[in-house]
C-alpha cells in the first residue's frame, strides 16, 4: 500500500530507487522565478523552459488551472510542472493565489502519468509556501489523488 513518507531533504534530490516524479506547483501567469523552481532551475533548465513556452503558446495548448506538464529531466526522473495557483501575490491580493480545485485535478493527472511511468513522486510542500496554501488541505488531495491509486510520495522539509 502506498504511503506519504516526510524526510528532510531537498526534493530536487530524491531519495529512491527506480523512475521518480518531482511534482511542484506553478502560477498561472508564466512567472517563474520564485521559490521551489528556483532550485528546479539551478539543476535542470527544461522545466523552466517548457513552462515558459507552454505558457508562451497557450492558446495553442491546455496551459491552465488545473493542467500538469511533465518534463523528463534525465532516464529516471521528470518533473511535473502542476498549474495550481492563480496569478502571484502581491500587497494589494486579497488572499492567497492557491486554487485547491486546481490543485486536485494537477495531483489526478500526476497520479496518471506517475501509474504509466510506474514511478514514486517527490515534492515540497506544494501549494504552501508562495501560493499561500495551507498544509491541511492539500494533504488529504494527496491522499485522494495519489495514495489510492497507490503512487507512494515523499514530501521533502528542507533542514
């Protein structure tokens, strides 16, 4: 049976044998230039340049709420860039860019696509930290979306 495993440690870097999946969530505006896709970019630069020309050709492409890119990085490992917060924050927000919705339907695709890969998923604490998520509520999407379909995952508290 799959589980959520929590370690400390840096997601970039996983932690398991076999095919991996980095998961992490992205904005819906084409930004990226904070936060956990800056040490996506530090190790690979794919993911960034796939967003930004998803982002770029989105009339042409299902870039949006909701939808998941996955981005192969090296023979085992690929990184899911997840659409699940809208816009960015900024002092005149009025509250967080997070989108649970969203959030839900990027963890059933990445459930798909990880199930096809027969790979593990690796990730922050997605949706909590720029996005302004709250932990206990993405938890149970996990949970929901990943965990019973049976795709373990380790989230990743850097130390």
């Amino acid at each position: 049976m799959a589980q959520i495993h929590y370690l400390q440690g840096d997601a970039t870097s996983p932690q398991a044998k076999g095919p991996k999946v980095i998961a992490h969530i992205c904005n819906d505006q084409g930004g990226w230039g904070k936060g956990f896709v800056l040490a996506v970019s530090r190790r690979w630069p794919g993911p960034e340049a796939a967003y930004r020309s998803w982002h770029r050709d989105r009339a042409n492409n299902d870039f949006g709420l909701g939808a998941t890119q996955l981005v192969q990085v090296s023979p085992d490992k690929w990184v899911a860039n997840m659409i699940g917060q809208h816009g960015i924050k900024t002092g005149r927000s009025s509250g967080p860019p997070i989108r649970y919705e969203a959030v839900d339907q990027c963890l059933r695709n990445l459930a798909a696509y990880a199930a096809e890969l027969k790979a593990t998923v690796h990730m922050p604490r997605i949706g909590c930290g720029l996005a302004g998520g709250r932990w206990d509520r993405i938890e149970p999407l996990i949970i929901s979306q990943l965990i019973s379909s049976d795709v373990s995952v380790t989230v990743y508290d850097m130390s």
